[in-house]
C-alpha cells in the first residue's frame, strides 16, 4: 500500500465524518455562504477534534473569501485544504541524527499510549535501514512491558538491556546507552514508563533519565518523542503542554490513529503546541508506522470528499 493510501486508511473513520457531514451542508447544487452555513462547517470541524482555535481559524477564511456568494463545493474545500497546510506546515526532518556516533532517542507518555509498541516500529524501520539499535528498558515497574519490549528486539534483531524489577529507570537508561556506545551502535532508544502529565513525582523522574543520558553523550537525548494516543482527543494537548514542559520534546507520534474519528486533533495538536508530529501510527504491525506529510495529510483527510463530487459531474 503506497505511503497516501496508508494515512487514508489511518483516517479512514475521520474522512467519513468529513465526507458525509460537509456532503451534507451542499446538497443542493452551489449554497450561500451565510451564517448558517458558517455554523455548518464550524461544527463539522470542531467534531474531527481539530479544535475551536483552527475551526475558528478555517471559518474566517471562508467567510473573508466567499461570504454572501453561492459557492460550490469544490471551490471551498481548495481554500479549507490550503489554510490547514499553512496552518500544519513545520520542518521535514523525521528524526535529527547525531553528527558522530549513537544517536539516543528518549521515549515518553502516558499508561496506554501505544509507546512500546511505537518504539518497535521505530526500531523496525531503523533496522530495515541497517542500522545497528539497542533498547533500553527504563519502564522497571512493570514486567509486562519489558517482556513486550524483549520479544520485539529478539524478533527485531536489535540488543536490549533491561534492569531489576523495581530498580531506577535512570540506571537502566545509563547502562542502555553504555552498551550503544561499547558496540558501535547508530540508535540506542530508551522506553520510559507511562505516566499521567500530572504526576510530579514521575515527571521529576523523567527529567532525572534526560540528565543521565546527558552526561554520557553531551548532545543527547536527541530527541525526545511523545507518543500521542489519537483517541484521547483534546487530552492530546494537555499531555503534549506537561511533558514538553518537563523533559523538552522534541517532537511526537500520533499512535492508534486508524482507531479513532478525532484525527483532526493532529492539526490542533501542530496549532496549539509547537512540536512537530514525526510519525502517525496507522495499524498493529512493526510496519505501520508512516512518516507524517502535512499536504499529504490534509488531501487525505478531503480525498472522499472530492471524489464524490468527480462521481456526480
């Protein structure tokens, strides 16, 4: 599946509320651009999770372009596509490498986001790269995840380092990045355990494991990713506020995208928060994780829409 079709496929409940909500406000052939029709589309919007501020944002652009014309709906959705691209437009670089030696990529966010799975598809794709990785596990208070995080290195072909259950996650991250640098590594990723953006306790913790990292490689970490579950919707921004806060995000994976009908929270999360979101998660497997586009984004978001329009011409 070509890389457009596989965040369609991601997005697929949010395009049919998109399609069959805005298909609905132009049943009649051309509409006047009033004040109901106005409220029309705002709401469409503010449904997908795309926030008050954008949907705000959107609907002045209609109005300042259309307002009092009888439009049709081809030529609206041109100007809504060109404003969210302006809206989303952020820097291409998925990940910043280091310019010498490992590169270490903290992983942070909530119980429940999608982070080990995430970082087994990062892994995944750095493998299939040839890249040399090594994970750390850090979440020590929870077996299961690191049992999780084990197999996916095993089947991966990456090294692993784990620590005692219980024991300090900074301790962990140290030993993971030693073994990177003793065995050449290009990636050493280290998982974190999920925690709640308002529990200081662990925040603090999460800021103890950036320290440590920072000792052993000056640069690093050089990323810090957030893993977004898409299906929290506006929480999204909340928890994106509190760790970015805490540990310095660099930049965020929307995971769990293709389960949910609130995608539009990627533009809210772009306009509210100023982190560049790097991948979306758009299935289970190692493989679907897709590089984020913004353009490709967004005409994904309105390609039913357009075609159904082509159907009826």
């Amino acid at each position: 599946m070509g890389f457009f079709n596989r965040i369609k496929e991601g997005l697929r409940k949010t395009v049919q509320i998109l399609n069959t909500d805005i298909r609905d406000i132009f049943k009649q052939k051309g509409r006047l651009v009033d004040d109901s029709f106005l409220d029309e589309m705002f709401e469409i919007f503010v449904k997908t999770d795309m926030g008050v501020a954008t949907s705000k944002e959107i609907i002045a652009e209609v109005r300042t372009q259309y307002r009092g014309r009888v439009v049709e709906m081809f030529d609206v959705l041109q100007t809504i596509k060109t404003k969210l691209k302006s809206l989303m437009a952020q820097p291409t670089a998925p990940i910043r490498f280091a310019e010498k030696g490992t590169t270490v990529i903290m992983a942070c966010g909530v119980n429940g986001s999608g982070k080990t799975t995430t970082i087994a598809k990062l892994t995944s794709m750095f493998v299939a790269d040839g890249k040399k990785v090594v994970l750390g596990a850090a979440d020590t208070f929870r077996a299961a995840a690191v049992e999780q995080l084990t197999i996916w290195a095993n089947r991966l072909g990456a090294e692993i380092v784990v620590g005692k259950s219980g024991s300090d996650p900074a301790s962990v991250a140290h030993k993971a990045v030693a073994k990177a640098l003793e065995i050449n590594a290009d990636l050493c990723i280290v998982d974190t355990a999920g925690r709640l953006q308002t529990q200081k306790n662990l925040m603090q913790e999460l800021e103890k494991i950036r320290r440590v990292l920072s000792k052993q490689i000056p640069e690093a970490p050089h990323e810090v990713i957030l893993i977004l579950d898409a299906t929290t919707g506006q929480n999204g921004i909340s928890q994106a506020k509190y760790f970015t806060e805490a540990v310095k995000c660099t930049g965020i994976v929307l995971a769990k995208l293709d389960g949910t009908a609130k995608g539009g929270v990627v533009i809210a999360i772009r306009k509210q928060i100023d982190l560049p979101v790097k991948f979306i998660g758009v299935g289970e497997s190692a493989v679907d994780l897709a590089l984020f586009d913004p353009n490709e984004f967004v005409d994904a978001l309105f390609d039913e829409t357009e075609k159904s329009e082509e159907a009826e011409k």
